[in-house]
C-alpha cells in the first residue's frame, strides 16, 4: 500500500507535502480508472488538516491531532515567544531578534511551500486564531535558503520538514516550524515556547498552547473492504494504531470526548 503525505518519511509513496498527497492519490484513483460509487483500496494520503480544494472522489477521516512547534536558530537567543510577538514576526513588524529580546541578528524566516499542513496550521491556528487583521505567511525573497543576506531579513522556502529543520539549523537567525516529533530528534535547533507553553498534548487540551492540527486520512472513494487500505485505516483505531500515534505524539480521536470532531477539550 502506498500511504502519501507526512509520515514516514523516505519510505516509497511519500511525498513532501499535504496537497502534493493529496494530488498523488487523485492522479492514483484516475489512472486506475475507479468508476463512480467504488473505491481505491491501495493508496491513502494523510493531511494536517482538511484537504485544500476541490475534491469531491475524495473522503477524509480524522484520525489524530497532531502536535506542532516553532524552531528557531540557537545563534537567535531565544526558548520563548509570547503570540503577539510570534504575529509581529511573521506580519514583519519585528525584523531583528534583538526586538524580542534576542541577539543582534536579522530575521531569517523558513518556510514551507503553499499546500503544506504544518504552514496551514501556522497561519490558522497561530498567526490568526484570535481575529484581528489577517497575516499570511510573507512570500519567500531567495529561491535558496543559503542565499539569504546575513545581514538583512530575508525569507525561503523548501519542500519538506528534515530540510526545514536543516536549514534552520544551518542559517544564523532562522525561524521555521515542525511536526513536534520531529523538531525534538533534530540537533543544533531550539523549540519555541509560545507564552511560556511547550508544545504537548496537556497544553492543547487545557487551551494554553494553539500550535495544533487535526490529521485525516484521505481516500479516493470508499475502499473495499477487504482491502489493504480499508484495514489499514481499521488498525489506526486499533490498539496498536493508537499506540503508534502516541508515540509520535499525536492524541488518537478515537480518544476523544467527539471522535468525529476529534477536538480537544479546552479548544
């Protein structure tokens, strides 16, 4: 079976994004010719949150929420960032981390391209959570990371969360963000505090820290039930499954108060 999107990284089927998954299993279902009414039973893409667009042979399940984290260069001098000030960041209102407290180093922000989960959940659930003007992720300025001047601000983009957090570590003064599983087996990079809250699964239940993101699992039509896809998707909510997703980090829906909403208690 082919599983697109986040997890496993490396693996055959992956790929560097949620929407770039969520074409991948489109082009899968038109190429196998799956007729109205049936479905795939071999491929499944995962997205942080709902699928971006306009896709109606698709069907998307919950089945965690997933923790995510700002990181930071360790040259910025900073562990923690209250949300106005991660806003400012991002608006460009602060330039140098010197503004928050940090050393006298510009601002080098990473990001990931449009179509990504974890830079959906970014602008979502972070950067405009609480109303106000709206703040979009500004447009990158080098089309290469290792491009940025190292004495001005500056913006890049890449395609996936190892090279995220490479590039993070590697340039002076950057800021990016990750899958909280990720950023915790990565060297030289530091996770963001927001108001003082670590990314964990306690934080989001009790309200205090919004870096989160529902993950689906998407499939083209309704897998056969005898296939590979179907049970796949019957052990996420297995025993083992929940397992598997607990050590990631991720807290099962099937755990939640409202599976098929799979919102945390304090949301």
């Amino acid at each position: 079976m082919r599983r697109e999107g986040r997890r496993d990284p490396g693996r055959a089927g992956d790929v560097g994004g949620s929407a770039e998954g969520v074409d991948a299993l489109e082009r899968a279902g038109e190429a196998a010719g799956v007729s109205a009414g049936d479905g795939l039973g071999d491929h499944i893409a995962f997205t942080d949150g709902r699928a971006v667009g306009d896709h109606p042979r698709l069907l998307g399940r919950p089945i965690a929420y997933s923790l995510f984290t700002l990181v930071v260069n360790a040259d910025a001098g900073v562990q923690n960032l209250s949300l106005q000030q991660v806003r400012d960041i991002y608006a460009e209102k602060v330039t140098n981390w010197s503004d928050v407290g940090g050393t006298d180093l510009p601002v080098h922000l990473v990001n990931r391209h449009r179509g990504s989960g974890t830079r959906t959940a970014l602008v979502e659930r972070v950067l405009n959570g609480g109303g106000g003007p709206r703040i979009e992720v500004p447009e990158a300025t080098a089309g290469d990371c290792s491009a940025l001047g190292r004495d001005e601000p500056g913006r890049c983009e890449v395609g996936g969360t190892d090279r995220l957090l490479q590039e993070v570590a590697d340039v002076p003064g950057a800021l990016g963000y990750s899958e909280a599983s990720s950023a915790a087996a990565a060297e030289d990079i530091v996770e963001v505090r927001i108001d003082g809250v670590p990314a964990t699964l306690r934080g989001v239940e009790d309200g205090r820290y919004p870096y989160w993101q529902i993950e689906f699992a998407h499939t083209y039509g309704e897998p056969p039930a005898g296939s590979i896809a179907a049970a796949f998707l019957r052990y996420l909510t297995d025993q083992g499954g929940k397992d598997v997703l607990r050590e990631f980090g991720d807290r099962p829906c099937s755990e939640t108060r409202f599976p098929l909403l799979c919102e945390p208690a304090g949301s």
